[in-house]
C-alpha cells in the first residue's frame, strides 16, 4: 500500500459540487452553484463558431491573444482610468479560479500570512495552504457584512504577505464602500502587502453604486492582483475563462508560473470573444439585465418566511431562517433540496470556524419561469 499523506487533510468535495449534485440527484430546481440557465446570446455562439471554422485551433500565446487583451486594457481605462499594459500587465486566464491560485502561487512563501474576510469564496483557503501559507481569517456578519478595519489592522504581522478582497462579494452580495478603500489604503501605506482583489462580479452591481476596483487607486493598483471574469460578463462560466491584471513586476511572477501550469488558454474561445466584444458593448446592460432579476428574486421571496439579506451585487441573495428554526444551516439546505425541491447553499460553507448563522445563499442567475417556480416551492417551508 502507498502511503500517501494528504497536503489538504480537512478538505471535502466543493459545497456547490456537492449540492449540485444533489439537486441532480433529487430532481430539485438549483439555485445552489451559481451558474446561468438561460442561453447565452446567439451572436457570441456565433463569433467563437467563426473563430473555430476559420482556423484558430493551434496555441494562443502564453499572455493571451493580442486582440483580447488590447479590449481589456481600452475597457479598464475606460471604466477605472487606469493604464495596464496588454504586453506586459495583462494575463489572459483559464477562468478566474486559475487566476487566483495562480497569482497565490506566484506569491505566497511558506510561513506567509494572508489576510480573508468570512464568508469567504471556497478556493482562497485551501490554495494558500497548499503552498505553505498560514490563513489568518477575519469573520464578518450579516445583515451588511461590514469591515471594522481597526480590529482588521490586529491581525496584521511582520509576515502579513497578503490581503484578498472579494467586491461584489460571493456569497453574501455585499460591497466594498470607498470608506473601505480609504480605510485599506491608509493600513497598506508604506508596508510590502500584497493584495489578492477578487472582481469577477465588477459588472453585476445595483442601484447605482460605483464597483470600488483597486484599479481605480494608484496605491492600491500598484500592490494588486486584479481577478476578472468573461463567464460572469457573457453568461459562461463553463468556458472557465477570464483574466488577471497586476503591474508589470508582479505580473512578471504570475506568468512565470502561468506558462508551466497552463501554458496557454484555449485560442477559438478568445478569439471568439475579442470578435464579439469588439461588436457589443455589453458592460452597462449587465447590471440592468440582473437589477432585474434580482428586484424579481427579491419580491417573489418577500412572500416566504425568509428574511432578506441585503443584496448590493453578484449574482447572490441571501436569506435568513434564524427566527423560524434553529436547524443547522447545511441540514437546512440539504431538506429544502430532498423535501422541497430547491438548492441554495449553506453559508456556514465559507468559514473556517463553524460559524452558523442560518443564512442561505440563493443564485438569481435563472431564467423568471425558474426564480417563479422555485419561490412557489419555498412558499411552503
Ligand atoms: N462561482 C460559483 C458559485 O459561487 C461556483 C463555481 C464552482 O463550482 N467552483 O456558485
């Protein structure tokens, strides 16, 4: 028998692998991983068909296809104003989970701290395990999930190498406010601390507020791995594609790693993509097309016994169950999914400690037949 140690001992399956399936499994409308179910526009299938019939099947360049990453720079000029170079300051990634450990990877040594708010995005914690890094977690709570950045500042340590922001946040639908850009700025002033900002929801935010990019602040931006998303901007995710900006020097080191674990990112969908970019401007409509949605969502649950968690974007409403049933909140979602047929996930997933405070985590990516459908269902609980 080998005798093999695991490098990850506490890590199970993913929570939305798991509830996915057993939506599957139970026949259940998921509205657990976040994921589209409405198709994606004819045009795009259209432009990434062209791109594979007319010949570009052989490796894209390390960084991603010229044309791709030109309309990256020109769009965060145009909505951060700020200058990334396509040669040297843009990666074109295999979605915005390679991204994120990529840029880990690139960076963290063992015995490096990094800095994560909870509710945290399942995959910040385990890469930085992987690779010697000591997780030094700061929990937040609804119903705003706001940041006391003095009590943040207790943590930090001569070996505080990182911190990740997550803006629009996954799960909990929360913003980034410019107070907490002030309030980041003044804390990393004259330190080496990196910053991990996870933006793949930039373009999924309500109500008119403004998406707080580290981009938008010299100070931040020269200190920052930047994580963006086409699945989230063209209703995708399974093309698992996206992309990361940073400042020449530390995108020096990313793709020195990039170009051994990836190499190159698939060329047909890239070039598929720049030719529909170049022909829609889709960035202004998103928020609208899920403000939608979302205003949907949230009426139609307003008729359950759930109580609404603010939802400022992504593609995530929260809900709490805490005045009804003191059931945990991960048997929660596993009863609502065998007996009602409706998928969410269980927010207690996204800490280290076991911290539940009866909150679920419904995706409103879905076409209105299912958020309809799927509230009729929840009427019931
Ligand atoms: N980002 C998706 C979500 O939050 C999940 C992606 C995945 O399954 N890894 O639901």
């Amino acid at each position: 028998m080998i005798l093999l140690n695991s490098k990850l001992p506490s890590v199970g399956t993913s929570i939305f692998t798991v509830m996915s399936k057993l939506a599957q499994e139970h026949n259940a409308i998921n509205l657990s991983q976040g994921f589209p179910d409405y198709p994606v526009p004819e045009k795009l299938i259209n432009c990434v068909t062209e791109a594979l019939k007319s010949g570009h099947n052989q490796y894209a360049p390390m960084s991603g296809i010229p044309a791709l990453r030109a309309l990256v720079s020109e769009k965060i000029n145009q909505y951060y104003q700020a200058n990334y170079d396509s040669e040297t300051e843009i990666t074109i990634t295999a979605g915005g989970t390679q991204a994120i450990f990529t840029a880990l990877a690139a960076t963290i040594n063992a015995g490096d701290e990094v800095i994560i708010f909870e509710p945290a995005y399942d995959c910040y914690s385990p890469a930085v395990k992987l690779l010697g890094g000591l997780v030094k977690p700061f929990e937040l709570h609804g119903p705003d999930y706001e940041i006391d950045w003095d009590m943040v500042k207790k943590l930090f340590s001569a070996n505080t190498k990182m911190i990740i922001l997550n803006s629009p946040h996954n799960p909990t639908g929360s913003v980034l406010s410019k107070k907490d850009i002030d309030a980041l700025i003044k804390l990393t002033k004259n330190t080496d601390i990196l910053i991990l900002s996870d933006e793949v929801y930039e373009h999924i935010i309500f109500d008119d507020i403004k998406h707080q990019s580290v981009a938008l602040y010299p100070e931040l931006r020269e200190r920052s791995y930047i994580v963006a998303s086409f699945g989230k901007l063209l209703h995708t995710t399974g093309w698992k594609i996206g992309y990361c900006l940073a400042p020449a020097k530390l995108m020096l080191e990313f793709r020195k790693v990039h170009q051994f674990n990836v190499f190159s990112v698939n060329t047909p969908m890239q070039v598929g993509i720049a030719n529909y970019l170049k022909s829609e401007n889709i960035y202004d409509e998103l928020s609208i097309f899920f403000q939608q949605k979302r205003d949907l969502f949230r009426s139609l649950l307003s008729q359950t016994n759930f109580k609404l968690l603010p939802c400022k974007g992504s593609y995530f409403q929260c809900v709490s169950y805490a005045h009804f049933s003191d059931e945990k909140d991960k048997d929660m979602a596993k009863r609502l999914t065998i007996e009602h047929g409706v998928a969410s996930i269980p927010v207690s997933a996204f800490y280290t400690k076991n911290t539940d405070d009866k909150i679920l985590r419904f995706c409103f990516a879905k076409s209105q037949d299912t958020l309809e459908k799927a509230v009729e269902r929840l009427m019931k609980v």
